[in-house]
C-alpha cells in the first residue's frame, strides 16, 4: 500500500514503505531495476529515498495503514509522482499507439530482469503528460515483483525462460530481436554495479547467506550479467496472437465454471483479479 507524500523538499511523492508485506526485497528491485530501466534510456520516474517519520501520520484513522507506518520509520522509497497520469489500461491502450521497438525494449527488460508483473492484468505502466502540448509517453512504475530469484539464490537458472504470453505489450508486435541487439551491450558489469550501488546497505543486511551488502550486490551483478549473456534462452519472441489468447481464456473460464457448484454459476469468472479491467477487447480480439 503505497501513500503519496509531501516531503522536505516540497516533492510529492509516491512512497512504498520498507515496511510493507511484501518487504525490503520489492524496494530493492524497484531501485535496481528502475535504475536500469533509465540507464538504458526507458521513461522511469526519479527515484528518493525519503525519511519517514510515522508521527506524520499519526491521525490516520485505520490501525492496519497506522501499523505500516508504525513499522516504516526511518529509510523509505519515493517515486516521483506524475500528476494526473493514466494507468495504461486496456481503454486507454486503444487510443494510444505503441511502436515495434519501444515494445520489444520494455519487454526486454521485463525478461532480463524476470518482471512478473506488466500483464494484461495490471500493466504497471502509466501514460503522462496527459495534458499541455508534450505529448503523453509511456513511463514505467512498480517494479516491486521483478528480480524473482532473489527468493531463492541457490535453485536460480540465469538462463531460466520468461514468461511472456500475457504481457501488457504483446499485441503490438515487439521487436525484442533488435532491442536485444541494442540493449544487452550496453547492460555491463560496471553499469550493474552503479545501479545495485543504489541501493542502500540498510536493505541488504538481513539476506540470509550473504555477510555484507557488497556480497549481495555482487550476486545480483553476477546473476544480470550471466542473464544478459544468456538472452538467446530467453528472448521472448513468438507472442501468442489475440485469437490464441481469447481461445485459451474461453477453455479457462469453461474449466473453472465446471468445478463450480450451481449457485456459483453466474459469479463473473476474474480468475482473482480485481475488476478493474471491463473492456478486454484491445487484448483479446
Ligand atoms: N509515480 C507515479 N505517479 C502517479 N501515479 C502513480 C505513480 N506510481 C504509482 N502510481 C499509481 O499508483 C498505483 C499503485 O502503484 P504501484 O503499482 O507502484 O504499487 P503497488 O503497491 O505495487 O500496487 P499493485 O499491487 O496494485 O501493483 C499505480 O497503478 C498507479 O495508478
Ligand atoms: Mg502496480
């Protein structure tokens, strides 16, 4: 649960906080692969880290928010907030072209970094300006859920394939064969090492095998960089067409209907996701 904030320095900010259910380790993905993100030339708001002192809120009227501030003081993160900028929903997705290349190097990235979380379901892209004359661009957030084999360092594959079949920018034909050829020169030790350099030592004590922080960043050097060299194993490339995608929707929808009971029957099928999404249209053909 993120909270936008006002800091000291008059920013506003959207701030995750360290202590958050999902923990220190969806903040240490946000800053490296956020950081990446810029270094290889994609739209990432600027990142702070903002000291938090949880009387600030103190009139917050729920116990479960006032408990995450209460176990947030000290170093949070904040991202720059754009102010009025549009989730790239499917209805927006409709109005808004996305080109070939921009397509494959967000992907790209989404599979070198083993991002989870950029699907039809929740695209964790945003669309800004969205008013003046700059036109709007595609700006990248919530990072949180990349990084996955920072769960489990030992069992990780740097050659491990990704799954990209529902992925937010599969319709729009991504050439991930020439971001790769673009991208992953430039993705070098020296650049992984100044992106995990960002990250602060506070949030790499605790990682169990590890005896410093400079030992985990170097795991995470060591797993990119061996990532990177082994982008033929993993480069997303054949993405299934809206037909393909709409079929396979309908058999899941068909299967979960069967195992429900009668009284059930009529629930809309939103296979756990929020029904943020009415108009599946753009995805699904
Ligand atoms: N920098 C930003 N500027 C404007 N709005 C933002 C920004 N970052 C996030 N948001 C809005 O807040 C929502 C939640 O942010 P984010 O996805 O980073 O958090 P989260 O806790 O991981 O949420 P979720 O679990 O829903 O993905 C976004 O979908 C977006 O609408
Ligand atoms: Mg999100």
């Amino acid at each position: 649960m993120p909270g936008v904030v006002e800091a000291d320095d008059l920013g506003t900010y959207v701030v995750k906080f360290t202590g958050s259910a999902q923990g220190r380790k969806a903040l240490v993905a946000e800053v490296i692969v956020g950081e990446l993100a810029r270094a290889l030339g994609l739209r990432f708001p600027e990142l702070v880290l903002v000291h938090f002192d949880p009387a600030i809120a103190d009139s917050e009227p729920h116990q479960e928010v006032r408990d995450l501030h209460g176990a947030s003081a000290g170093l949070n993160l904040g991202m720059d907030f754009l102010p009025g900028a549009k989730d790239f929903t499917p209805q927006v997705a409709k109005r808004f072209p996305v080109d070939a290349l921009e397509a494959g190097r967000i992907v790209w990235l989404d599979a070198l970094t083993v991002n989870v979380d950029r699907t039809v379901h929740s695209s964790n892209l945003m669309v800004w300006p969205t008013f003046g004359t700059a036109p709007p661009q595609l700006w990248l957030i919530d990072h949180g859920a990349a990084l996955v084999f920072h769960h489990r360092w030992d069992a990780s594959d740097p050659a491990k394939a990704y799954d990209f079949r529902h992925h937010a920018l599969g319709h729009y034909t991504p050439d991930t064969r020439a971001a790769d050829a673009e991208l992953a020169p430039r993705v070098t030790r020296e650049l992984l090492r100044e992106v995990t350099a960002a990250v602060p030592d506070a949030w790499l004590t605790v990682e169990e095998g590890f005896a410093t922080p400079d030992e985990v960043r170097t795991a995470y050097v060591d797993y990119l960089h061996a990532r990177v060299a082994a982008s033929a194993a993993w480069l997303p490339t054949d993405f299934p067409t809206r037909e393909e995608l709409a079929a396979e929707e309908e058999q899941r929808a068909a299967r979960t209907q069967q195992g429900r009971p009668n009284w059930l029957k009529r629930v809309p099928d939103l296979h756990g996701k929020p029904a943020a999404e009415q108009d599946w249209s753009v995805h699904l053909g």
